[in-house]
C-alpha cells in the first residue's frame, strides 16, 4: 500500500479508538460514581436509623400514655433491611413526621435540650440524605445523557449500558407535620 493512504487511515484509526476507549471509561467513571453516591445514601440513611430509636425514647419519656404508637414506629423503622429498602425509607419518612407531631403536643418536650439536640441531629442528616440524593441524581442524569446521545450511544449499545432510574426519597424533615389526634388513636389501639 501506499503511504499516503496508509498514514492517514493509522490516524482515523487511533482518532476512533481513542474516542471508544475514552467513552468507554466515561461510562465506568458515571457507573462508579452512581455506585459511590448510592452507598452515601445508604450511610446517611444508617446513621438516621441509628438517631431514631434515641427520639423515640425522648419522646416516649414525655408521652408515656401514647407508648402504643411509638412502639409501632419503632417496629416499622427496624425493618431497614426488607427488599423494598427506598419504599421503606419512604415509610420511615413519614413516620418520622408523625413522630415529630407528636412531640409539637408537648411544649416542655419541644424545650427540652435532648430532644433539640436529637432534632438538630436529624435535621442535619436529612440534609446529609438531600445532597446525596443530588449527587446520586447529577450522576444518574449526566450516565443517562451519554446512554442517549449519539455516537456515544453506539457504544453504550454495544457495552450494555442502559438509562438508570433517578432517586426520590422523601426526607422526613421536608414533610408538613400530619395532624395527630390522640383520641382517635387511642380508639384504634382499644
């Protein structure tokens, strides 16, 4: 072959292996990311799950007599490790608010130090679980972005890399406080 043809078919050659290999190791990096940023989550969850059973027992010190409800929360938060582990965080969310409505019924609670350190605390890791979920997402949109767009969706094609579904976790702090009635749960619990 000739020279001229060959220098130039080498450099197109190395120009589009280059930019597979290139795009090949910017899935793996979002990949990687996404991995990293999900288990960011999963300790910010831990760490609300293991802040949860001390504002339950706050609370229980100044609510005895509803003992019964905080026993049901307390049930439905150890079950962190069911398959259906962000439906259930979802559950432990709104528990988490049902919990706090209670506490709004007892002003001495709402002034105690403990129980406003503890809220501080969970205030502080709800937005742990905020900027997780943002970093978890922001990876998810931009791995997503490159899986649709082209050429890089030839190679995403070829490597079997597929759209991910996006994170919407609620966060218990975020939420407006349910309305708690006391007399119609005690009717419940009778």
């Amino acid at each position: 072959m000739k020279p001229e043809i060959i220098i130039p078919s080498l450099f197109a050659l190395f120009i589009l292996t280059s930019w597979v290999i290139g795009t090949y190791n910017k899935f793996i990096k979002y990949r990687n990311r996404i991995e990293e940023s999900l288990n960011g989550i999963d300790v910010a969850l831990k760490r609300r799950a293991n802040l949860i059973p001390n504002l339950v027992r706050v609370i229980e010190g100044y609510a005895a007599h509803e003992g019964t409800i905080f026993q049901d929360k307390t049930r439905q938060l150890d079950r962190l490790s069911e398959p259906s582990r962000l439906e259930e965080e979802q559950k432990i969310s709104r528990n988490i608010g049902g919990l706090l409505a209670v506490a709004e019924a007892y002003p001495d609670l709402k002034a105690s130090g403990n129980f406003l350190d503890l809220q501080n605390k969970l205030d502080e890791i709800e937005g742990d679980i905020q900027q997780a979920r943002n970093r978890y997402n922001n990876y998810i949109s931009r791995f997503n972005t490159m899986v649709e767009s082209f050429p890089a969706s030839l190679i995403a094609g070829k490597f079997y890399f597929t759209k991910q579904d996006y994170l919407a976790l609620e966060l218990a702090t975020q939420r407006e406080m349910p309305e708690v009635s006391f007399t119609s749960e005690k009717k419940k619990n009778k």
